[in-house]
C-alpha cells in the first residue's frame, strides 16, 4: 500500500515538472521569445550584467516591456543577423528585435510592427582619413567592409556597385571594423549608431553623407500573419513612444 502511494506522487511529480518544462519551452507559454544578433551595440550587446542574462541594450529593454505587458518573460535567442528571418518564420523564435531595417525585401517573408528608431549608414574610417568624405568616394579603389546580410551589404553591393573583390564581409560589425583599424580595409558601411560606438571604441571616425544613404526605419518582425502578437508589440511601441521611454532609452545606452 505504500510502495502504491509513493509510485503515485512519483508520478504525479514528473507530470509537474513535465507541465512546467512545457510551459517553459513552449513559444506560446509563459516566455517571450526574442531573436537577435547580439552583436549591434547599443541596440544589442552582451556584457556581465544584462538586462536579461548577459544580453543588453536598446532593443532588449524594449523587447522586456513588451513582454511584461503580455505578462511573459522574455528570453534571448542569440544567432548570427542573416539565420533571423528564417527564425521568426519558422516559428523558433516568436518576434526578431534586433535593429533590423524594415525593408521591401523582408516583407515578403515577414511582417514589421510599426517603427520604433531611424538610422542611416554611414562610413567608419581612420581618425586621419582624408580621402573619403561621401559614399562615391568608396568607388575610387577603395576596400570596403560590411556586416553579412545587413542594409549596408545591399548598398555596397547593389547601390554603390563595388566590385566583389573589394568587398570583405564579416559576421560582426566589430571584425570588419578591426580592420579599418589595422590599415587593411579603408572603410565599413554601418548603421549610424552601431558604427559611431564602434568608432569611438576604436579610435576611429564616421562619415556621414546623408544624400547617398537614406533613412532606415527599425522595426521588430513577426511570423507572417501573426497579427494577435504583432498589435501586441504595436501597443507597447505606442506607449513607449507616448511617454517618451525609447528617446530614454536612446540617451540611456548613449546612441
Ligand atoms: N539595420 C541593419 C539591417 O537591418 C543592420 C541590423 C543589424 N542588427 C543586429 N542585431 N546585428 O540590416
């Protein structure tokens, strides 16, 4: 009789855990999931003492309201910035917040919450470059880095029309900057607040030239269709807009 009793809590015990760890691991449970490159200061960055583990930054305090207010708890699914979008639509990851430019071309393949920050590229030379001082001037001969997948790929690539074999890409802001540093690149096309912390870090100067680099709008993407968590994240955005929270956070993580 009470061998019987202790094999019925037993049981009753693993289904317990078996419930909490689905609900854990389950998208739809008690957590948020966020997809990002956490490789993007000051949208997203790891230190020490994150906001959420190890993760920081502008998008993940936004993101950590959003999920409050769904009364979920958010987690970080850290990967590299072109596996995102087939993340998101795959269901692995709920939403991507990752400084990620509402562009035509992603639209086909997911949908965008309204925006939430403007950038523009703009260039990260050396301290004492003179010889660039707007985008064409990346035409004359000039070795050019830029980030794997991000907008300023498609600009060098497609818009400037650099030749391939002047062109490195990297997976990190930081690698093709390093370069620039060490002499062997002459410049990295970034967005405008990644590349000015990346410059300051690095003893390194940006070049803007807003005639030649249009205004990006970031927004966070959902599943295609997914309009119950997109007005979700929508609400947040407009209150976070109302009451002034994103230009805090803006000064705050000192974009
Ligand atoms: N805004 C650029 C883009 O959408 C770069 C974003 C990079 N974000 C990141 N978390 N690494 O392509």
């Amino acid at each position: 009789m009470k061998k019987g009793l202790i094999k019925v809590s037993a049981i009753c015990a693993s289904a317990l855990i078996c419930a909490a760890a689905l609900t854990g691991c389950g998208n739809d449970g008690g957590k948020l999931v966020m997809g990002t490159n956490a490789a993007f200061p000051p949208f997203e960055f790891t230190t020490s003492e994150g906001l959420v583990g190890e993760f920081d930054g502008i998008d993940v305090a936004i993101a950590s309201e959003i999920a409050s207010d769904m009364g979920k708890e958010l987690e970080v699914a850290d990967m590299d910035f072109d596996g995102l979008i087939a993340a998101v639509s795959t269901g692995k990851v709920d939403m991507v917040a990752a400084g990620m430019t509402a562009t035509d071309g992603r639209r086909k393949n997911v949908d965008f919450s309204d925006t939430y920050f403007l950038a523009s590229q703009v260039m990260v030379v050396a301290a004492d470059n003179t010889d660039i001082t707007k985008a064409d001037d990346l035409k004359n001969d000039k070795k050019v880095g830029v980030v794997l997948g991000y907008t300023g790929d498609n600009i060098v690539t497609d818009d400037l029309q650099i030749p391939e074999d002047k062109i490195t890409r990297a997976n990190r802001g930081l690698d093709v900057v390093q370069e620039v540093k060490n002499g062997k690149l002459d410049a990295v096309v970034i967005d405008s607040a990644t590349g000015k912390a990346l410059a300051e870090k690095n003893g390194l100067k940006v070049v803007e030239d807003p005639d030649a680099f249009e205004t990006e709008e970031y927004a966070i993407a959902v599943k295609k269709g997914n309009t119950e968590l997109l007005d979700k994240i929508n609400a947040t955005l407009a209150e976070l807009k109302a009451s002034g929270k994103i230009d805090e956070l803006a000064v705050k993580y000192n974009q």
